[in-house]
C-alpha cells in the first residue's frame, strides 16, 4: 500500500511537470530578441522634412515586433483635424511596422503624426513627429505624442501588478517558511490566514489584470475594462497567455490544498517547487525578461529573482506572525528562527546575484542612471541595503537567542499562557553565563528587527512594481541612437535628462537637441521637451548655451525660439570643434526650474 501511494504521488508530481512544461511551450513559443520597450528606428516620410507632394501613406518602423490597435498611428493636419484613411496595419506583413494610408488632397503645411504601439514585452509606449508637405505652416498640433497609457487605468494596472507581487512573496515564502523551517507554521492561525490572503491576492489581482490590460492596451478609459471585444484580444495575446497560465496554476495550488493528498516530505517540496517556477514563469515569459539580449539567461535570472525574493520577503511575514501569535503550547523555537536566517542568507545572494546582472542589462551603461529607469534602480538598491541592515540586527538576536541554555525554557511567543520565566544569568547546568540581554530583551529584538525588515520590504515591492513598468535605460540610449537617421551623418542628436522636482508629467522628463550638421560654424539647433511619461510637453522657457572649456569660448547663447510645438533657432555659430558642454535651462512652471548638463562632441 506505501508503495503504491508513493507511486501515485511520484506519478501526480510528473504530471505537475508536463503541465508546466506545457504552458512553458505555449508561453515561450515564439520569443524573439528584441529590445525591451519598442524603439522607433525609422519613418516614412522622416520626421522634420519637407515633402514637394503629399504622400499617400506614413510608415513606422520599430526595432521590435509590435502590437497595434486602430488608433495605434494618427496624423493630424495644421488644424488638428486627422486625415487618416482606415486603421493601421503591418506594412507588408512585417511585425516591426505601422502603416496607416492618408486621405487624398492633403494641403500645404505641417503635419503631425503621433504613434502608440505595444511592445514585445507587454508594455505602452508613444512617439511621434512632424513633416510639412511643401513649406512648414504657421500652425501645427499641440503634441506629437500623447500619454501611452490612460492615467485611471495606469494606476489600475499598476495596483494590480503590486498585489501580484504581495500575493506570489505570501504564497511562496509562508509554503517555504512551513517546509523548511517550521512545520509548527501551519497551526498557527494568523500564517495559515496569510497564506490563504496571498493566494486570493494573486488570483484576484491576475483577473484583475486580464480585465484592465484591454484598455491598457487600447489606450481607452476606465469605461472600456469590461469590453467583451478586448477582453477576447487579450487571451489571445501573449500576456493573456500568461495570466490564464498563473490562473491554471493556481486552480491546482487551490485543488491540491482542498484534498490534502501529499502528506509525504519529500512530495511537498517536489510539488511546491513545481507550483513556485511555474507561477515566477509567468512573469519572466511575459514582462522585460522575454525581450532584449540574452533572452533565455534573462528569463531564468528573472524566475530565480522573483522566488528568492518571494521566499525572503514571504518568509519574512511568515516569521513576523509566528513570533506574535504562536500558541503558547507549541512556540517558535529558536531553531526555525536560524533556519529561517540561513534560507535569507541564501535568498540574499541569489538576488544580489541576480539582480546585478539585471541592472547591467537594463541599464547598458552608467549614464543610464540619470534616466527614469535608472533612478529607480538606485532608490530599489537603497532600499534593499536598507533591509539588509536591518536583517543583520535580526541575524545577530537570533545568534543570542540559540545561546540561552537549553534548560531556561524560550517561548518565542506573545500573548496567551504562562509569562517567561525571569531573566537569570545562572544557569544549574552550565553555572554563571555572562550577563548579557535576557531571553525576553533577545525576542523583543528579533521582532522588532523583524519587523522593520517587513516594513522596509512592502516599500521594496513598491519600487519593484515601478522598476518593472518603466522603459529600460538602455532602450532610451537605443532611442537616442535610432534617432540618427541613416544617409544624415551630418545630424548631432543629444538627449538631456532633467528634473525639476516639481509634481506632474512635467516635473521631469528630458530635452531632446538637433544640431544639424553639428559642425564647426553655423547651426541650426531644434530643442523637443518631453515629459516623464515620453509624451511631448510645452514649458514657458527653454534656454540653451554652449561652452568650450579647454578653449575658454562661451557661454555661446541658442536664442531658441517657441516655434509652436517646439523650441528652434539657426543663430548658433560654434568657431571649434571638441567637446562643448551643453547646458539646458528648463523652466515648467513659476516656481519649477532646474539647469542640467550634458557633453556634445563637435566635428570639423
């Protein structure tokens, strides 16, 4: 009879396998390189010329596959009126591409073409340009590219996405905390109440997530989350996959629970493994890690990224609770609370580990830093060092904790049963101790530390959340560099991140310069503002001078001018070449004003 129920767990353990294997395949099927958020690499007609006829069609191209929808390209004329005939499509069946056909009689001036597309790696972005057909008008739209992404259902998404993260860290590290530190865990009524709310978290976030990602993607408003229509495009693509799969798996997580079948060790752990890189899976087959360089490394740094931080954070939480509200008849013992130190040293490394490699990948080069991406990167690794002062504290009470002598009972426990014995620094087995902390100020210090590392861990998911949804540094250097246009060599193009420390879209974001030809003498200069989202921005002032250090030439003034959409001057004369330094003065509001930086090389 053993055997045979050893067999049938072993058989239900493979069949976990296969399933996961399976949607591993459906997920992964298909996983191109590209890089993560979709980069424009070229127009047609190019942004900023001016055409001698009107064209019967505008071309996008990107440097990924993207998604599009029936607003994904517009072109507005002079006026704001749009002029596009039909929705976009795939020029010639290419991936990489919007096309959207004109209306014909287009008149003189200058139009504005805007783009919002989805990315290979499930997120909305925006772009967009100007081109005149034969000679630049006096009036142009407002903006070249809008906000990728509803603000309501970006703060949607954005929720759901977080309680995601909380949901997969309970269900995950309370599973680990209870297999491999303390089996006592699962009688304690506050970790069982836990682990019960991470898996309603994550289901009921990922169904969430399927609803709102149909006007995510459509770039509509709240009203379009119940859409029958784009709730059917988004089980069909590649995120919905994923959504549907961690919602497979957590149906079985929910039948394996409800029958108690596996009551051997070694079963559990097998089966909780499968469940845990199945469900990490699902984030790394469907967000940054499934596009850019290196994709299969990514995907498994990714998965391990999420179940060490999963049973770090988790395990934690599982802990915090054990310490307060264990039965006074079977207390944490100081053991589990070492095991426990152990397993986070472990889960620390791998994200050290980990997460490095990720930061080199998503930022490609120092100077990302001051990118949006970049910055948050920075806060996440504050954060995290943070936690990781405070998990020393907790690693040096749980050191003294185990050297009470065994025969001083230590209920690591609150609340309920008899009060701890006294604090003695006697022992009858072992004679004088050293005089020290007591047992009772030793628990205190490991809740509290505990505690703290919780705290400190709820604002690290926060900044992992936002980490997770921002594009990339090194996708704004590939936007710089696809920004040069091939058979223009004599185009310099420099982008100058700002923040003004004011609130909105327009408290930070970057200048966008063209000198054209960015030579030695006179050039013509076009400054572009876009705020923190991508979109393009008006600000009251924009002011830009040159300085030549090594030759003691400047500051040389652009007198740029506001030119409706876009700051421009052809006054600028630069009389050397070398390395200038550009400095921006950004002005977006009474109060708001910063001056930024950046190093501009000037050829011969």
């Amino acid at each position: 009879m053993a055997r045979r129920q050893a067999k049938q767990r072993g058989q239900a353990a493979g069949a976990l396998l296969v399933v996961v294997a399976v949607l591993a395949a459906a997920l992964l099927g298909g996983a191109a390189p590209a890089s993560a958020h979709a980069v424009q690499t070229s127009s047609d007609p190019r942004g900023d010329t001016v055409l001698n006829t009107a064209p019967k069609q505008i071309t996008v191209t990107f440097n990924e596959s993207v998604t599009l929808a029936e607003d994904s390209v517009r072109v507005l004329d002079p006026g704001g009126r749009p002029v596009t005939a039909g929705d976009p499509a795939h020029a010639d069946g290419k991936a990489d591409t919007a096309r959207v056909r004109l209306t014909s009689g287009l008149k003189e001036g200058t139009y504005t073409v805007s783009w919002r597309v989805i990315s290979a790696d499930s997120h909305a972005v925006s772009g967009g340009f100007f081109f005149s057909v034969g000679a630049p008008s006096q009036t142009r739209a407002e903006s070249t590219a809008e906000p990728a992404v509803d603000s309501v259902v970006d703060l949607l998404y954005g929720i759901g996405r977080y309680l995601a993260y909380a949901g997969l860290a309970l269900l995950i590290g309370i599973a680990v905390f209870a297999l491999v530190c303390w089996s006592g865990a699962t009688s304690v009524r506050g970790v069982r109440r836990l682990f019960l709310a991470g898996w309603w978290a994550l289901a009921l976030s990922t169904v969430a997530l399927l609803l709102v990602r149909g006007a995510y993607e459509s770039g509509g408003g709240p009203a379009e989350v119940f859409d029958p229509r784009l709730l059917s495009s988004t089980v069909g693509s590649r995120p919905g996959i994923a959504l549907l799969a961690r919602l497979a798996l957590l149906l079985l997580v929910a039948l394996l629970l409800r029958r108690g079948r596996y009551e051997g060790r070694v079963d559990r752990r097998t089966v909780t493994a499968v469940l845990a890189l199945g469900l990490a899976g699902t984030w790394a087959a469907s967000e940054h890690a499934s596009t850019g360089i290196q994709v299969p490394v990514a995907m498994a740094s990714s998965v391990l990224h999420l179940l060490a931080m999963s049973v770090w954070l988790g395990g934690l939480t599982a802990l915090l609770v054990a310490l307060y509200r264990a039965p006074a008849e079977e207390p944490l013992p100081p053991a589990a609370v070492a095991r426990f130190s152990r397993l986070a040293l472990a889960s620390v490394a791998v994200l050290a580990a980990t997460g490095v490699y990720q930061s080199w990948r998503g930022l490609g080069s120092w100077e990302a830093f001051t990118t949006p991406y970049g910055r948050t990167l920075a806060l996440k690794v504050v954060t995290v060092v943070l936690m990781l002062v405070a998990a020393s504290y907790s690693r040096n009470w749980t050191e003294q904790l185990q050297r009470v002598p065994a025969e001083e009972p230590v209920l690591v426990t609150v609340g309920g049963g008899q009060d701890p014995p006294p604090d003695r620094t006697t022992s009858p087995a072992s004679g004088p101790t050293p005089s020290g902390p007591g047992p009772e100020q030793q628990r205190r210090g490991v809740r509290r530390s505990v505690l703290a590392e919780v705290a400190i861990g709820v604002v690290v998911l926060a900044v992992t959340t936002v980490l997770t949804g921002s594009q990339p540094g090194r996708a704004d250097a590939e936007t710089v560099a696809a920004s040069k246009v091939p058979g223009r060599p004599d185009v310099n193009l420099t982008t100058v991140p700002f923040d003004t420390g004011g609130s909105g879209r327009a408290g930070s974001g970057k200048v966008q310069v063209t000198l054209e030809p960015g030579r030695v003498g006179r050039n013509v200069v076009e400054a572009t503002v876009y705020g923190a989202d991508g979109s393009l921005i008006a600000v009251p002032e924009l002011r830009l001078t040159f300085t030549h250090s090594d030759k003691g030439i400047g500051p040389l003034d652009t007198e740029l001018a506001d030119q409706s959409g876009y700051w421009g001057s052809d006054t600028l004369n630069l009389p050397a070449a070398g390395t200038w330094t550009l400095r921006a003065t950004v002005r977006t509001s009474d109060i708001d004003q910063v001056t930024v930086e950046k190093a501009v090389k000037i050829i011969p």
